[in-house]
C-alpha cells in the first residue's frame, strides 16, 4: 500500500470536512494520539525499567496507527498529499545530510 491509497483508505472513517471545527478536531486529535504514543513509554521507563524486550510493541503499533490516521486526514483536509509530503521530507533531510547539518534545530538548516 503507498501512502495515498492509504489517506483514501482513511478518509472512508472520516467525518465530513465541512463539519464544525474538523481541523481543530483533527489537529487537536493528532496531538491526543502522538500523546498517548508518549504516554505508552512514558509508563514503560516507569513501570518496566526501560527494558526494551517488554515495549509492547502491538499496542505502540495501533497507536502509531492513530497518529498516521490523523496525518493522513489532515493533510487531506489541506489539500495536501501524503505520498507528496514524505518525498519533500526526505529530500529534506538528505539536503541536510548533504550539508552535513541532520542533527541542530531550526527548519531551514
């Protein structure tokens, strides 16, 4: 599956973009499911002493299904792709790489 056939896929379970306040909805509801991403590791370094053969990796793996669903549905509702979004990100990064400036902060590197 390519990325777009997958943002099709997603936009099946959506709610309608001319619902009120569906971006707030989704960038809110992105932020909710990259949260609780956090909060799965959060209670491994906790409760598991940080021991990576008990990551529960199914349940990361739905929630990063979360996240990628509501990526995938807001970049739709911006009228962007997401095949087109990942081949700008990583000709990005190898720009960075290139010039040798990958890892620092700021978005024009």
């Amino acid at each position: 599956m390519d990325l777009d056939e997958y943002q099709r896929g997603a936009l099946r379970t959506a709610a309608p973009r001319e619902k009120k306040n569906e971006l707030l909805h989704l960038v809110l509801g992105l932020a909710g499911e990259s949260g609780e991403v956090a909060e799965k590791f959060k209670k491994w370094i906790r409760d598991l002493d940080s021991d990576e053969s008990r990551i529960d990796r199914a349940d990361i793996a739905k929630e990063l299904g979360d996240v990628l669903w509501y990526v995938a549905v807001l970049a739709d509702y911006l009228d962007l792709s997401l095949d087109d979004i990942a081949t700008a990100n990583l000709a990005k990064l190898a720009g960075r790489q290139e010039r040798g400036v990958l890892s620092g902060s700021g978005d024009n590197r």
